[in-house]
C-alpha cells in the first residue's frame, strides 16, 4: 500500500510538472489568471462609455460575463460564497444598465430585488457612489471632499500621499482631481437609477453616514472642506491640482499603466478625463490600451483582471518546479531565470522619499511597475534564482543582483547561487 501510494505522489507531481512547463510563455515566463469580483469589469464598462470608446471594445462579451457571475438569490459576491454583496451587485447592476440591458430582464429583476432588500444605493460604499455620481446617478453632495492642497504639504508631514501606500497613492491622487471636478458626464444613452433607492429619489439624503463616534470629527471637516468649496475659498485648489496632474503624468509607465493596478489606472483616466483630456491624447491612448491588456476574452466572454502577476508566478513556478525535482540547469528554469532577471527595476521609485538611504534593485509583481518593486516579489524571486543554475555568457563573466526593496534601510547584494560563466 505504501508503495501504491508513492507510486500515486510521484505521478502527481510528473503530471504537475508536465503542465507548468506546458504553459511557460516563449519568453520563459510564467503568468495565469488573477481573478477578482465583477467590479472590475463594471467599472471598466462605465470608463468606456465615459469615454465614448465602449464601440472599440467587444463589451457585449462583458454583458455575457457579468450575466454568468449573478448567482441564485440574485445578487453578485463580493469573495466566493459571501452570500452576495451590495455594492458589487448595483455596480453589476449599473454595467448591465450602461450595456443596454432593460430593467425588466429577469436578471435585473433579481438583482433589484436584492439591492432593495440591502438598503439600495444610500447604503452603498463611497467608491460605488463615485461611479455613480461620475453619470448623474448619485449627487457629490454625499461624498467627501478632498483638499487637493494636500499634494502641497511638505514631505515631512504626517499627512502627506507618501503616508500611504503604494496602491493607495497611485489610486488616491487621481481622485483629488476628480472630487474636485466633480464632473458628471453625459452618455450617448443615458441612464438613471431611480429605482435602487429603498426611499425614493425624492427622498434621498446626500450626506455622509454619522457613526457617533471620533469618525464624527472628520465629517464635520468634510462640512468645512465643502463650505470652502462653495465659496471658492479652498487655499491653494489651482496649485494642488495642477500638482496632482503632475504627478499623474510623471507616474505612467511606458506601457500605459499606472502602478500595475487597475484601481489606479482607471482613476487616473478618470482624472485626466475630468481635466478635459482628448481622447486621442497619448497618454490617454496609452492608459487605455494598458486596460486592455489586463482583458481576458473568449469567444463569448469579456473580463478585466485586476492586476496581473507574471514576476510573482514565475518565481513561484521556478521554485515548486526546482523543489519537486527538475535539474536546476533545465532549461526552462534557466529561461524563466534569465527573463526574472531582466525585470529587476533599477531605477528609483516613490520608495526612495521614506527611505533616501536605500539603492534599487528589487522586482515588482507585474510585468511594468518601476516605481514601486516590493518585499514579496523581490523576496520570492531571490529565492528562486538561488535553486536554479543559470549559464549567463555576458560581456563581464559576473552579474551581481542589487536586491533593495526600498523598504528597509539596507541595500545588499547577493549572490543568489548563479553558476556564472
């Protein structure tokens, strides 16, 4: 018995290893799917129509997707199993709305059903509200107001963007220009919500939540913020704005990204929407096509991931793949090797205003992402160039891999078990 089953393991992991090298991209890397809740896809509907670039993209393949993801008791989930989430389920809602699907389809039926039953769209999170209000769905009067004069604030400060991190940043500065602007823009099909409020349109208030707690204390700034705001006496607004487009500009990545991640992506399309950006700017173009790029279509399906992982997933598979048995000079791990080291990020990031003492060198999770390499990724993949052997003919006979996160007060470099020659 105890033979049949060791007999049983090793062709489980002969068959483990014959699928990962089968689906190691020609360059050597590794990258699968990054899945996530439908509020991706949805909000990248509404940027499309924002845009007016939803005709270039196959979105009625998006309306297919959404459909497949609502389950029985007619809402969407937020993580498998939760039972349904609200504002997952009227952002949902709302793409299938923007794709021309009518409130009478059973599928919005259902979905209504179960909004209203949640507390509709008065009960939803800030960033559902966002969307919303970016088509007239909802009133900015119910958001919170951001003094874009923050970006002015010295580096010193307690308060400052770099207080953040690095996801939030990239996703949060765009949004100063865009809860300053507070646009609201006009469709070529325009919709409204009206019947996802459990108390009737008429009867909506646009404020924010009271918790009678020390929370209170920021909502009564927020009142402060939107006086100012009224009154035109916000310190700064033009300059702090001006700062943030600055900074939104400088951080795009060649490829159109902006910090590897769709959150921070669409905002900053959102931002230079609001700044009455053409659309056939291109930086525009190149932050749509980055969008793209993070698609996944099938012959009847359209979705956006999240964010994608080939550094992390190459690192990963370069490791099980080592520790399960094949040779460490295999060439597909020597491949996956040689592409890892390519993606090492030499140039200074954002890192580097908390930490001036600090040399690049780390790797970042995606396959563009230079301002913010991390930990986990230059950790993992430290760890899987040193269980591989790589025969690296180059110019000088040495490569030595400056690892620095910029997260720690060290720089060091390693010799991570390269059989150079």
């Amino acid at each position: 018995m105890t033979v049949e089953i060791g007999n049983r393991v090793q062709q489980a992991i002969a068959k483990s290893q014959d699928y990962l090298l089968s689906i190691q991209k020609s360059d050597g890397h590794w990258c699968a799917e990054l899945e996530s809740n439908v509020t991706i896809t949805a909000e990248v509907v509404l940027l499309h129509k924002i845009w007016g670039t939803d005709q270039q993209r196959p979105l009625n393949k998006a309306e297919t997707y959404l459909r497949s993801q609502q389950r029985r008791h007619g809402g969407w989930e937020l993580y498998y199993g939760d039972g349904g989430e609200l504002s997952t389920t009227v952002e949902a809602y709302m793409a299938l709305r923007l794709l021309g699907v009518d409130p009478t389809d059973p599928v919005l039926v259902r979905a209504k059903k179960f909004i209203l039953q949640r507390g509709g769209i008065s009960k939803t999170r800030i960033f559902t509200k966002m969307h919303l209000a970016l088509i007239g769905c909802y009133d900015w009067g119910g958001l919170p107001s951001i003094p874009p004069s923050i970006m002015l604030l010295p580096k010193a400060s307690p308060f400052t963007i770099y207080e953040m991190s690095s996801w939030a940043r990239g996703s949060t500065v765009p949004l100063l220009i865009v809860f300053d602007r507070k646009p609201i823009f006009k469709l070529d099909t325009p919709i409204n919500l009206d019947e996802l409020y459990v108390e009737g349109i008429a009867n909506v208030r646009y404020e924010l939540p009271r918790s009678n707690d020390w929370t209170d204390i920021l909502i009564a700034l927020d009142s402060v913020f939107k006086l100012a705001e009224n009154l035109n006496l916000v310190p700064l607004r033009e300059e702090g704005l001006a700062a943030a487009e600055k900074w939104v500009l400088a951080r795009q990545e060649a490829t159109g990204d902006w910090g590897g991640i769709i959150p921070a992506m669409l905002n900053s399309l959102l931002a230079l929407r609001s700044l009455d950006y053409n659309v056939n700017d291109p930086v525009v173009q190149r932050g749509l096509v980055a969008v793209d790029n993070f698609a996944l279509e099938t012959v009847d399906s359209y979705r956006i991931q999240p964010c994608v992982s080939p550094v992390w997933d190459t690192a990963w598979c370069l490791r099980v793949l080592a520790e399960s048995g094949i040779a460490s000079d295999h060439p597909a791990l020597v491949k996956g090797g040689e592409w890892l080291l390519d993606k090492q990020i030499l140039d200074y990031g954002d890192w580097a205003v908390k930490n001036k003492g600090a040399t690049p060198g780390g790797w970042a999770f995606e396959y563009e992402n230079r301002f913010y390499p991390d930990v986990d990724d230059s950790a993992v993949v430290v760890m899987g160039l040193s269980q591989i052997k790589l025969l690296m003919r180059r110019k000088n006979n040495r490569r030595s891999l400056a690892v620095s996160t910029g997260l720690h007060p060290c720089s060091v470099n390693l010799e991570v078990g390269l059989l150079l020659t």
